[in-house]
C-alpha cells in the first residue's frame, strides 16, 4: 500500500519548480507528538487547579491536541495538509475510544469478579443458600449442558445445509435457502426464545420451562451462523482439489467427505467455535425458555435450570440480602462466562491459523 | 458463486453419471438440511402467529394494561416500539460515525502489520455477551453520566430531549443508547472494514498520484466506494439495536410513556426488554400479548434487516464490473 508518499522524497520533487509558489515546509517528526505533551500539560496544570478527572483530562488534552496541531500545521504546511493532520487525529481517536469499552468492561468484570472467584463458586449450588456463599456450580453445568445440547443440534444442520448451498445447491432452492439464512441471522435473540416457547406452548402446555427449550432457542440463533461460516470456508477450496479427485473416479460424496471437508476444517472448527461462544453468552431466550433454579438439574426434558447469564442477571437485578453477596456472585459468573467466550475466541482464531491448509 | 461442481457433471446424452447409493443419501441429507432451515423459519413465523392471535383479537379490556389503559393491543405496543425506536436510533445516531472511523483506521490509517489484530481487538468487542455489557452499563457508564446529565438539564433544558429531571442515577435512555452503540459498533464497523479494504487500489493510487493527500485520497477513493458498505453495516447494526434484550432491561429504568427526555428516570421500555421483564411472572393472556409484541419486533428487525440485504446485494452487482 501507498498510502503516504515519503515526505523527504516529495520535497526533492517539489524543489526544483520553484516558480511555483509553494506554502511553507513540512512540520517536523516530532511535531505531533510535542503538541500532544504540550497539549497534556497544559490540561493538566489547569485541571491541576480545579480538581481532576481523568475523562475531562483525556477529552480536553484531545481536544486541545487537534486544535493545535491544526493551527501550527495550517500556518507552516497549508490548509489540506492541515486537514490531513486534523483527520488523521479524529481517526486515530476514534479507534482509541472504540477500544475504551473493551478494556473497561474487561478490567471493571475483572476487578468486581475476583471477589468470589473461589473453589466454593464452582463447586456449590444455590441450594438452601439465603446469603453469603453458594455457587454456580448448577448454572455452570445447565449452561454448558444447554450450549452443548445446541450445538448438537445445530452444527450437523449447520455443516449440511452449508455442504448443500456450495456443493449441490442449484437454483430456486439455494437461493431461497441463502436468503432466508440471511434472515434468520437478524432474527432478535428474545423472537427465538418466544419461538421455543410458542412451540412448547403447543406440545407440553403453557408455562413450560425446560433447557431443551433453550437449547431449541439458541440453535435457531446458531445454525446461521454455522451456516455462513461454514459455507464461506467451503468456497475458498480450491476447485482443482475436487476435479482430481473426479477425476481419479471419486464419487462425489466421498470427494466432499475426504477432500473438501478435510482441507476446510481448520476454518469450519474455528467457525462453529465462534458461533458457540456467541450463543454461551446469550441470556433473553434462556429468561425466558429455561428461568432458574437454586438446585442442581442436570436434566434438560425435566424442569428448569440454572445457567450462567440468567444467574447473573437475577443475582443482581433480584438481590436477597444482604445485596453484596448476590451482587458479588452476579460479577464472578459475568467474570466465568467473559472467561468462557474470549477463550473460545482465542481457541478459535489458534484454530484457523495452527490448522490452516497449507495449500494456499 | 457456485459454479464449483458443475464441471463433472454432464447430463447431456451417452455418459450418464453413476449415482451411487451414497451419493444419493449425501446430496438428500444435504438438501434436506437445507429445506429444514426454511420449515425452522416457517416455524417460527408460525407458532409465533399462533400464539400471538388471542391478543390480537382479545377485547381491550382483557389485556395487560401497565401503560395503555385498556385500550387494546395497538395502545399497548405503541410505546413500547417507540422506545425500541428511539433507543435504537439512538445508538446508530452514536455508533455510524464512530465505527466508520474505526474502520478508516484499520484499513487505512494503522500501521500495515497491526491493522489486523486491531480488527481482531474490535471483533471481540462483539463477543462479549449483553448481560456483560449490561451490567456494566449500569456499574461503569451509567455514574459517570450523572454530572453531564446534571449539566445538560440545568443549561440545556429547553430542549425537550434534555427536559430533565436528570436522573441521579443514570438509569436513562442516554445511558442506554450509549451501552447499545458500543455493541453495535463492532458490527458496522466489521462490514465498512470488508468494503473499505476492497478499494480499487489504482482508484487510491490515481489519486495519490494527482498530489491529494491521504484524507483527499479516502474522501475521493474509499468513502464514495464504501457508501453502500456504510449504510448497510448501519442498517444490519440498527436491526441488532432492536433486538437487543438484556443491556437495556439492566440500564434503563422504565416508567411506559412516550417521551424524548433522554435524561430522566422515566423512560418508555422496548420491545425485548419488557418481554424479558414481564415475562417471567406472566400467565394466561399476558403470554399471548407478549408472544405477540415479539411478533412486531420481529417484523421490524426483518424489514431493517432485508433493506441492509438488498443495499449489499445492489452493490454486489455495482462492483462484479470491477
């Protein structure tokens, strides 16, 4: 990429027409960064003087940081370099704001998790808990039983529906099949949970909270998901690997079972892991399909479970007294369950690239 | 597309292909995956509409009546899908500009060899699940609000959106739409990155080339390519928005009624959240109403999602030139 031009180069270029009138030089290296110190101190000092907060400084020090670089840089370099320099800086802050929330759920989940991150939380149920103590060891088994029964039920439709779409696919069908996948992405994770519960309503009678329910309701939000995934690692084999294997007399579902599937699979495993850690998270549909119990329940065709989310949320939006016990519970199963889906990310993207063919 | 495997194939005339048993079991499992998808979505249209009839054509006065008085379900829904509306625009008003930032960054700005794990950084920002970012919306973000609300209601007041009485708390609709635009932002800016990072090069390099700088050379290369990738990155972040459930049943602090006040402790709920508060302890007819303004939200999410589709899809066609 040739994004910026060397600016040395430029000026070798530019010197010997100098009959064209031409704005002053260039800032120097260090320009930007000295106004940024400059900037800091100064806000500082005056904050120094009113009382300080550290997101008045940052805001300010910003602030001040694009004003004067503009300024110094429209005077010395012209108005659109200037506006370049301007630019640049928005842009550059804007990422560093985007990541604020990143770093401050992280820390803040951290900080307030650590409290009960004990032996006892996962291995002690809710039961006959009033109090300080207890665990999750009941809300940590009904989510991985739930998200397990889920993607028990959606990978294997995932992986063929996408299997079809690449490898058969032709026509009406396909297309309808892409379009309402793409639907299906957008559907609100709470309208899955109300679907499981609709259908329930139907077959078992009203009010029923069961964990196949939610695993019903996160396998809608899943098989998407599995779908696109999977369907994209697909098209990105090399058509030359399936027209050998025609070719040495390979019926076509052998083909796709031992030649496309296998040079796929890094980028197919890595999908259906990110797909699970979207779906571990998810708290609505559970609310409503599973509810929550204090005992252990390991049995998902009877009654209802606790699971991770849903213990947090009622943890904290529910309290027993005294508050800081449920609250503090509340923050380690967020702390377990942000523990979960960033490992399973970083398992997934390890996935993809320690598994990748190395064809490409 | 997937003109993949339509080589071997040749229907024509003498050498008709062998289907093999397997064969013809694989392809059937395959397709028949795939029709499932479609009878899973039926599905849900369908028993969704089967449960939500009662309410629909239940007399007003049977109805749960929090906010509406009796007046029967479209009474009931307004102010929920107006707070479901407002949040939302809200958010995206917020999140746009920021992830379109963000995007320029890391495919233009960031140094080459990070730009990637940047968009990793980014990416993880959309994997941290809502009841996270919920409480943390209302542990983190929510005080920090407080003394600007304050700020805003004592000079700003005249403007309706920030009448006040500022919340002491930060339980507002402010708060909410703020929790929600960082949990879209990942995934406008996922979908401007992608379209950013397809610029023509020899667009960028023309222009490079004709003396602009890099700011002159995004304005005139990137952004007139990657408009449509904005508005439907926008449109697919907006039909998140809508649906998002725990996030804003932890910030906001809901009284019905419907209001621009941004900064007051009564705020109009919407859709998903009351569901996720009502439902619970719901029985009998409740369910049904519920199930039914479900339905709503889902049509809602569907139109904002397929316009997103059909924007992506115009402009698929627009770039095969390239």
């Amino acid at each position: 990429m040739t994004t910026t031009a060397p600016r040395s180069a430029e000026r070798a270029v530019d010197t010997p027409l100098t009959t064209v009138p031409r704005v002053g030089g260039v800032l120097p290296r260090w320009g930007t960064w000295a106004v940024l110190a400059a900037a800091a101190a100064l806000v500082g000092g005056l904050l120094a003087l009113v009382g300080f907060s550290i997101s008045l400084f940052i805001l300010a020090t910003a602030l001040l940081f694009g004003v004067a670089v503009y300024l110094w840089s429209r005077v010395i370099e012209g108005r659109r370099r200037a506006k370049d320099r301007l630019v640049t800086i928005t842009v550059t802050g804007a990422f560093l704001l985007a990541l604020a929330p990143l770093v401050s759920v992280v820390v803040t989940v951290l900080l307030k998790g650590l409290e009960r991150f004990d032996p006892m939380f996962f291995t002690y149920s809710m039961s006959g808990i009033l109090g300080p103590g207890g665990g999750a060891y009941h809300a940590i088994m009904g989510t991985l039983i739930i998200t397990g029964l889920a993607a028990v039920m959606s990978i294997p439709i995932g992986l063929l529906a996408a299997i079809y779409l690449v490898e058969y696919g032709r026509g009406r069908l396909a297309r309808a099949i892409t379009f309402f996948v793409d639907v299906m992405t957008g559907i609100p994770s709470i309208v899955a949970g109300l679907f499981a519960v609709a259908l329930f309503a139907l077959f078992v009678g009203p009010g029923a909270r069961l964990g196949i329910m939610g695993a019903i309701a996160l396998s809608v939000l899943m098989v998407p998901v599995v779908v696109r995934a999977t369907e994209e690692m697909l098209k990105i084999v090399p058509n030359e690997l399936r027209e050998a294997s025609y070719a040495l007399g390979v019926s076509k579902w052998r083909t796709i079972v031992k030649v496309v599937l296998p040079t796929a699979v890094a980028g197919i495993a890595a999908g259906i892991t990110l797909a699970i850690a979207r779906v571990i998270g998810e708290t609505a549909p559970l609310l409503i399909t599973v509810g929550l119990t204090t005992a252990v329940n390991l049995n998902p065709f009877a009654g209802r479970m606790a699971t991770l989310p849903v213990f947090s949320y009622y943890s904290y939006a529910s309290p027993g007294i005294p508050r800081e016990a449920f609250v503090d519970r509340a923050w380690t199963a967020a702390l377990v369950l942000i523990i979960i889906v960033l490992g399973l990310n970083l398992i997934a993207r390890l996935i993809a690239r320690v598994f990748a063919p190395k064809t490409r | 597309m997937n003109t993949s495997t339509a080589a071997p194939k040749t229907t024509t005339s003498a050498t008709r292909p062998i289907r093999r048993p397997g064969d013809r079991i694989f392809a059937g499992a395959a397709a028949g995956a795939g029709v499932l998808i479609l009878v899973i979505l039926a599905g849900v249209a369908v028993f969704l509409l089967v449960q939500a009839y009662p309410a629909l054509v239940a007399a007003p006065e049977e109805l749960p009546t929090p906010s509406a008085g009796g007046e029967g379900f479209v009474a009931y829904v307004w102010p929920l899908l107006f707070g479901t509306l407002l949040s939302a625009t809200l958010a995206l008003l917020v999140a746009t500009p920021l992830a379109v930032c963000v995007a320029l960054f890391i495919s233009h700005y960031a140094p080459r060899k990070l730009s990637q794990g940047l968009g990793y950084l980014v990416d993880l920002l959309a994997a941290v699940p809502s009841i996270i970012f919920g409480l943390w919306g209302l542990a983190v973000l929510a005080p920090l609000t407080v003394p600007p609300t304050r700020w805003l209601e004592d000079n700003l007041g005249f403007i309706p959106l920030f009448a006040g009485p500022a919340s002491a708390i930060g339980r507002t609709m402010l708060v909410a739409a703020l929790v929600l635009a960082v949990m879209i932002l990942p995934i406008v800016t996922a979908v401007a990155r992608e379209v950013f990072l397809q610029t023509p090069l020899l667009h960028q390099e023309a222009a490079l080339a004709l003396g602009a700088t890099r700011w002159e050379m995004v304005q005139l290369a990137v952004l007139p390519f990657g408009r449509s990738g904005i508005i439907s990155g926008a449109m697919l972040g907006l039909g998140r928005a809508l649906g998002e459930t725990m996030a804003i049943t932890i910030v906001l602090s809901v009284s019905g009624g419907v209001t621009f006040n941004l900064i007051s402790d009564g705020n109009p709920a919407t859709i998903a959240a009351n569901i996720a508060l009502e439902f619970p302890e719901s029985t009998g007819l409740d369910v049904n109403t519920l199930i039914a303004t479900g339905l709503v939200l889902f049509a809602v999410t569907l139109i904002v999602n397929l316009l997103a589709r059909y924007v992506i899809n115009r402009r698929r066609d627009f770039s095969g030139a390239n």
